[in-house]
C-alpha cells in the first residue's frame, strides 16, 4: 500500500447528493462521491492523490498520515 492511501476515509451515505461520499479527515478539502461505495472508494483515491500533488506544487505541507482517527 502506498503512503498516500493509508489515510482515514470515512464514507456514508448522502440523501441529499443520492451518492455515497467519501471524506479524509486529515486532507482539508479533500472528499469525493460515487453513486456506489466501490465508485466513492476509487474517487476518493484519485483526489487523494491529486491533493497530495497540488500541496507539493504549492509548496505546503503533507500531513502524515495518522491511521485510525476517533471521531466518534
């Protein structure tokens, strides 16, 4: 597994986007849908990545990532 997929995604369903959202916390800014939990997974990989190469080109800092978050 690669460093930037080792980040906590947290999904649910949304009844107002009728999609499934896939959020990471420790990425401000940094969720993505799907009409299906698989399709919000592979999204949210994709953004993970692209936010990962925008902080780099933009010169800000890439938070490790932490693991396992308790958010509830």
């Amino acid at each position: 597994m690669t460093p930037e997929f080792r980040y906590e995604v947290i999904i649910y369903w949304s009844d107002e986007d009728q999609a499934y959202v896939a959020e990471v916390p420790e990425l401000p800014g940094c969720a993505a849908d799907g009409a299906t939990y698989a399709e919000a997974i592979s999204n949210v990989e994709v953004v993970i990545r692209e936010w990962i190469e925008t902080a780099h080109e933009l010169g800000r800092p890439v938070p490790q990532p932490k693991g396992r978050l308790l958010y509830a």
